[in-house]
C-alpha cells in the first residue's frame, strides 16, 4: 500500500498539514508521497491537472488522504482509479464554487471572466498571485452526484468551518453508506485537532 496526501488549494508539500502528516508516516518509517499539485504553475491550475498529475502514480493499491480541494479531488480520483482502495478526506470541498464564488461577490467573478485572470491569496507563496478563469470552467465538471464508487472513506470536517460547511460533508455522506463522517470541534485547517487527525489515520489505515 503506497500513501499520498494532496494538499489544499492555494497550498502546498510545505504546510504546515503536510509536514506533520509526513513526520507522523515517516515515524512508522512509511514514505507518504505529496506531490507540488502547482506543478510550477499555479495560475493554471485545475482540478482536470491535478487528477493528471497524481493518476500516473496509481500504478499500484493506494490510499489518498486529500485536504480540501486536495479532498475533492482524491474523490474523483477515487471515482475513476480502482487502484486507489482507501480515501481519507479532511475538510474536502464538496460544493466548494457554491461556497467560494458568492465570497468573491459578482463584480469580481465577471471581471474574471472578462480579464480572463483574478489574484488570488497563496499560503503556500505567501502573496497573492493570478488564477485563470479557466479553474473555474473547469470546477463546474467535478460534482459531487458522479462520486458513486463504494470504497473505504473517512471524512474528518471541523464543526466551526467557515469555508466549506459541515453540512456539505453531512449531505455527502448521508447518501453514501460505505462512508464515515467523523465531527471535529474544529475550523477548516483541523489545526488544532492534529493529534487526533493523526489517530484516526493511524486507525483508518491500520498503521501499527
């Protein structure tokens, strides 16, 4: 079984996430892949890429632990790879253009369509840097109806997150027997829950 985390939107190997999930693998000397999902270009990033980037990987039985759109994308892949056996979501981004795009207000979301590019804040390069329109062309793609594969999933969602709602987490899994939804007295990041985070994984994954 080979790991591989994905990293949230705007983010990178570098978080702080990312870092404690891979010194947590590397104490059970267990390597966990987390590819650069950038990929060198951020400002034409989509998910379509992202899944591209990660599928060659998926040469032998896999779990894929996604944060964020990280999450949503390890369910699509998921959906489409059978090699991939296990999915442990965190946060995923389940609706997240229904969530996201009303953040941005409408004179935003048009002049990105017009201008073709909108800046937008990367906690991985801390600055703000240009994402083209066509992520959002391409979002529209990924909705969560196709996501129909019964393999193994955990979803861990923190109670208090203001970016992507509890409640998406919720109506997804009420409609997916296999899946476990576990609630975290948490925000987004599961920050401070990272201890726990790493227990569940432990569990979920069967590491000794």
């Amino acid at each position: 079984m080979q790991y591989i985390y994905l990293h949230g939107f705007a983010s990178s190997p570098n978080s702080t996430k990312a870092r404690y999930l891979s010194d947590r693998f590397a104490e059970h000397h267990l390597p966990l892949c987390i590819p650069d999902l950038n990929h060198g270009d951020f400002p034409h990033l989509t998910i379509s890429r992202q899944i591209q980037q990660v599928a060659p990987a998926l040469n032998i039985p896999t779990t894929i632990i996604g944060s964020s759109l990280g999450g949503l994308t390890a369910a699509h892949l998921g959906q489409q790879y059978t090699q991939v056996q296990k999915i442990l979501l965190l946060a995923p981004a389940f609706g997240f253009l229904s969530h996201w795009l009303p953040t941005l207000g409408e004179n935003i979301t048009q002049n990105w369509q017009q201008k073709k590019y909108i800046q937008v804040y990367h906690y991985g390069e801390g600055k703000e840097m240009p994402l083209s329109h066509d992520f959002l062309i391409d979002a529209h793609q990924y909705q969560e109806n196709s996501l129909q594969r019964p393999l193994p999933t955990l979803i861990l969602h923190g109670k208090h997150d203001d970016v992507i709602p509890i409640q998406a987490s919720q109506e997804f899994a009420m409609q997916r027997p296999w899946i476990n939804l576990i609630e975290l007295d948490s925000d987004h990041t599961l920050g401070n829950m990272m201890s726990e985070t790493w227990q569940t994984i432990k569990l979920f994954c069967q590491i000794p």
